[in-house]
C-alpha cells in the first residue's frame, strides 16, 4: 500500500514540474479570468513572502524555487516567446532553472529583459515577472552569512518581491473581463 502511495506522490510531483503546452494562439474567458485568479493568488503568495522577509524571517531555497518554478510555467504557458525561452528542447521548468538559470542568473535574468523588449505590452508584463522571479532567487539570504549579510539579502528580496507583485498585478488587471453594459430599457 505504501508503494502505491509513495508512487502516486511521485506522479503528482512530477506532473507538477511537466512542461505546459505552448499558448493557444487565443484565450476563452474562462481560461482569462482563470489565469488571473492564478496570477491574483501567486500575489497572496508573495504578501506572504514580504510579510516573513520584513520580520526578518529568510526564505528558504525550496520555498522560493517552488513558486518560481510554478509561476514560470503559469507564465510560460500565456506567453509563446517566454514558453520557446524556458521550455527549449522539451526541458521543464525546473531544467531551466537548474541547467541554464543556475549556472549563470545574470545571462538568464538580461536574456528575459531582452525578451521583454520584443513583446507587446502584455507579453512585456508575463516577461517582466518572469524576469524578477528569477531575480527574487538571487537574493536569498544564506544562513550561513553574517547577519548584516542576510539583512542586506532580505532587503534586495523584498524589492524584488515587490517588483513581482506589480507585475502580477498589471497581468491580472489586462486579464479581466470587461463587465458587459447594463442592458437598455425601454
């Protein structure tokens, strides 16, 4: 019984870290006001963040590698340009991060920038968050440096995670579904 748990959990986990597939070229409705209440929760997911980094608390590697990963494929899937960026040659998101992000952040962190430039205004925001998902991961406090260190790195997160949280933001707002006129009376 435990082994068809255990594989279970492993199947969801790695369902989890698949690749999305690329954007349709349009959205429904349903699927706007769906990814903007994904983008409204990742939003409640970084106040949460910006809460514990202001008392001081440090953001652990997994948490914040969790939510990037997820939020780049929640991205990724809107987005062709940022998809054929993170998903090239069929890698998952945590590929990308760990074969290309890791390895160089700040070849990852300008190649989003650069990308950004190219698109529309709401391919630039999907871009942009992307871009300072990446570098939220940079300035994670080490436990292992000084305490001035790790304030130091608790503030560089917190300006990153408050970039974020705009960009999230904007994305959410260019999703919504304009309210339908009140119907004519006669």
């Amino acid at each position: 019984m435990r082994h068809v748990i255990a594989a279970l959990m492993v199947t969801v986990v790695l369902f989890g870290c698949a690749a999305p597939p690329p954007p349709p070229p349009r959205m429904s409705a349903e699927e706007r006001e769906e990814f903007r209440q994904d983008m409204l929760a990742d939003v409640e997911k970084i106040d949460v963040f910006l809460q514990k980094t202001r008392r001081g608390i440090n953001l652990t590697e997994i948490t914040l590698g969790w939510f990037t990963m997820i939020l780049l494929n929640e991205l990724s899937a809107r987005d062709a340009g940022l998809h054929a960026h993170i998903h090239h040659d069929d890698a998952n998101a945590e590929l990308y991060l760990r074969n290309d992000f890791q390895p160089d952040p700040g070849r990852e962190i300008a190649a989003l920038d650069a990308l950004a430039r190219q698109g529309d205004s709401r391919e630039a925001e999907i871009r942009l968050a992307a871009r300072e998902s990446l570098v939220c991961l940079t300035t994670i406090p080490s436990p292992k440096t000084s305490e001035e260190m790790q304030r130091q790195a608790r503030t560089g997160l917190i300006a990153a995670l408050v970039k974020l949280r705009i960009h999230l933001g904007r994305i959410a707002e260019a999703h919504r579904i304009p309210a339908e006129p009140p119907a004519a009376t006669n």
